[in-house]
C-alpha cells in the first residue's frame, strides 16, 4: 500500500457454486477433500461438471425472470448474500461500486433464442439484453439501486479476478466508499460443453469414481471441469471497516496484471511471472512472507508446468516455504467467475489460517515441483499472506494479493 492510499478490506462474501451457498460449509468441504463435481449429460457425450443446484424463486417473482439469464441470477443471489454478510448499511448509492467479471455472457439465452429461431422462426424477445455480458452488473445495481461505477469485464478465464483488482483500486483512489466484485458463469448448455470437447481441454471421466476426474499437477490429469457459479467480494476501505465493527476477513493488499502476447490459448511462464512479481510489488510483499498460492491449476498438460515454472522463477529459493493447491479440483473451472470463488477461497484460508488441499492428485507430476497440498487440507497458524492466480485465453495473467488484517 503506498502512502496516502487506503486499506482495502474484505468485508463480505457471497457465493453459489457446486459446493452450495454457504461459504463457511464450502471452505469446510473443500478443506475435507470433497468434491462437488458430477456427471452431466447435456451435451453429445458425457462430461464431469459443477452443476450449482440453485431456486430462482428464492430470490425473484416470475415478472423479475422475464429476460434474466441464469448467469445474471446466479450473479444477484451471490452479490445479495455478500451484502448481508458484510452488514454495510445506509451507503450513499453514489458511492457504491459494481464490478463484474463474466467470460460468456448469458450464453444459455443465446443457445435457447437460436434454438428457438431452428425449430419455429422465432425469437424470445428479450434474448439480447438476457444475453448481453453486461447484464449481470446491471441487475445487482438495480435491484441494490446502486449508482456509482457499474462496469463488466471480459476477459476470459481472468474476469473476474481483474474486477477484483479493479475495483481494490476504486476503493484506494476514494472513488467508491463500496464496491461488489466478483463474477458468474452459467454456460453448461449442449453448444458451449461440445465445442469445449472439441477443444480437447475437458478432463476424461473417472470411470470408476466421477467425481474425483480433475486432477490439477497430477501425472495422470487430462484437463479441466467446466462449472456453473457465482461469487462476490464486498470491499471497502479498511479505516470504515473498522470504525463501523465490521468483520474483516482480510485485506485486497495489491494486485498484479500482464499479458504474455504470445499466443491465444498456450500459457507462458514469463508473463505469468510478471504478473506474479507485480502483484508482490503492489502490495510490498517479499516471497517468503507470503505462504500460500491458490493457484491457476486447471490440470490441462500443459498448463499446470507452465504455472510451476512462473512459480519457481519468483519464488526460487524461497519456493519449498510456499504451499500450492488447486481447489479446481473439487469445484471445478468456472471461466469468467473462477477468479473470484478462488479469492474468497484464499480469503477464507488467511481468515482460518487454513490451507484446502488439491484434491485427488495421488501421483503428483515431477515436472510439477511445488510444495502441494494434497488430499486433505491443512493448519496454517502463521500464515498471513496468500496469492490467487488466474490466467487466461488471451494471454491476460492476473495475481491478486491479500493479506491478513493488521
């Protein structure tokens, strides 16, 4: 934090992914080792995916679903939940912020109008605004009638972890007195899983024990989940944190974000490097304090090495002190939302100083040399910093740092 700026503290969390709706109980399963991964059979053949078991009628009246998206309501529900949790009452809307991350957009309305237009010549007429990217931020800040800086980003498997990032800075400039970041994805239609078979990235199911078929630095892994879910973060400065009695969870302590410019979809471990590096400048951490890296780990062949070397070239002398795991494992890859459920994740980590494991990694890959967490998770009792990486198609890298609250 440089000076002048303000703290950014974590005050609220909301989340709905295949671990349920409540964080504690997911922080809980995911630190067990269970996965809430299952079979689905929408598409051509089988896949493994993170299905999110979620009522709409909890939160909505039939009139309010006219034209929303499932990934705009999963989005509402998560941002609801982190504002009741953060207990932020009587905030100007003025100075209210929403930041959302989402990598398809309302990609099941977009299959459902031209499903619609194949079979009858017609389309719903609500198909585009229920299928706009930028729905979901525009529903959480009108039913919160918030009227600060509303604003999306696409940026593939890094969405959301940039509207983190983005909106920490928000919060620091004195911009907003509050902001909602976070991000969704609700994409498990026929369409979108068989064109990411036919990408050759999905993971091969187990057949004996489905639920266990990702399998981040693994020898044997073959690529990664795909899951449905929303998650938000509600960030306000550490100074009305505090004066208000709110729980902090921890503090957004800086943020890193490159690009390698290399390739669309190949990962590269120089740039990843460099967002690492950043994000440890940003929020004036040395290697060795920080002890735990929620990383990127989508367990695709080559990925997973890549994210190691990046790893080793920052760490280097001080990489056997860093413990590294993959929670994809048990809640699968959530594209534009997953950098957000992995903040909370890391959040949730520094908060019980506690460190969830990769799960299901029974023949760790050599090529892979970090120290992983592996099978169950484990005590963490002087733990006080933490990353979150998430990389993308695009080349884009984002690391977001946080800390324990002083």
């Amino acid at each position: 934090m440089r000076s002048g700026e303000q703290s950014v503290a974590v005050t609220g969390l909301g989340v709905i992914g295949p671990h349920g709706d409540d964080p504690g109980a997911m922080f809980d399963a995911l630190m067990a080792g269970r996965s809430g991964l299952r079979r689905w059979d929408g598409a051509a053949d089988p896949v493994v995916a993170g299905v999110v078991e979620f009522d709409p009628a909890r939160w909505f009246t039939k009139m309010q679903m006219l034209g929303l998206d499932r990934a705009s309501q999963l989005a509402v529900a998560a941002a609801e939940m982190a504002r009741a949790d953060s207990g932020a009452r009587d905030v100007d809307p003025f100075r209210v912020g929403v930041f959302v991350g989402c990598g398809m957009g309302g990609a099941i309305s977009i299959e459902a109008a031209f499903r619609s237009y194949a079979s009858t010549g017609r389309v719903p007429p609500l198909s585009i605004p229920a299928g706009m990217g930028n729905a979901p931020a525009a529903h959480i800040a009108m039913r919160g009638g918030f009227r600060g800086p509303v604003l999306s980003y696409c940026v593939a498997c890094a969405s959301s972890a940039v509207a983190i990032a983005e909106a920490g800075k928000s919060i620091r400039a004195g911009e907003v007195d509050l902001a909602f970041a976070g991000g969704t994805e609700a994409m498990l239609v026929p369409a979108i899983v068989r064109a990411w078979q036919a990408l050759q990235t999905l993971a091969k199911p187990d057949p004996e024990r489905i639920e266990t078929s990702c399998r981040p630095f693994a020898l044997d892994r073959s690529g990664f989940v795909l899951s449905e879910g929303a998650a938000f973060l509600v960030l306000e400065p550490g100074v009305a944190a505090e004066r208000r009695g709110a729980r902090i969870y921890a503090d957004l302590a800086g943020s890193g974000v490159s690009c390698d410019a290399t390739h669309l979809t190949k990962p590269d471990a120089t740039g990843q490097a460099r967002a690492m590096k950043q994000a440890l400048v940003s929020a004036r951490l040395q290697p060795a304090e920080v002890g735990y890296c929620n990383a990127h780990g989508t367990a695709t062949p080559a990925g997973d090495v890549v994210e190691c070397d990046a790893l080793r070239a920052v760490w280097d002398d001080e990489l056997p002190g860093l413990r590294v795991s993959s929670t994809k494992s048990m809640h699968g890859h959530l594209l534009g939302g997953a950098g957000a459920l992995e903040a909370m994740i890391t959040v949730l980590a520094l908060h019980r100083r506690q460190i969830p494991p990769t799960a299901f990694n029974t023949l760790p890959d050599p090529k892979c040399a970090v120290a992983l967490v592996r099978g169950e998770g484990e005590a963490a009792p002087h733990l006080r910093a933490a990353i979150s990486n998430s990389f993308a198609f695009g080349g884009t890298n984002v690391v977001l740092a946080f800390q324990r609250h002083q």
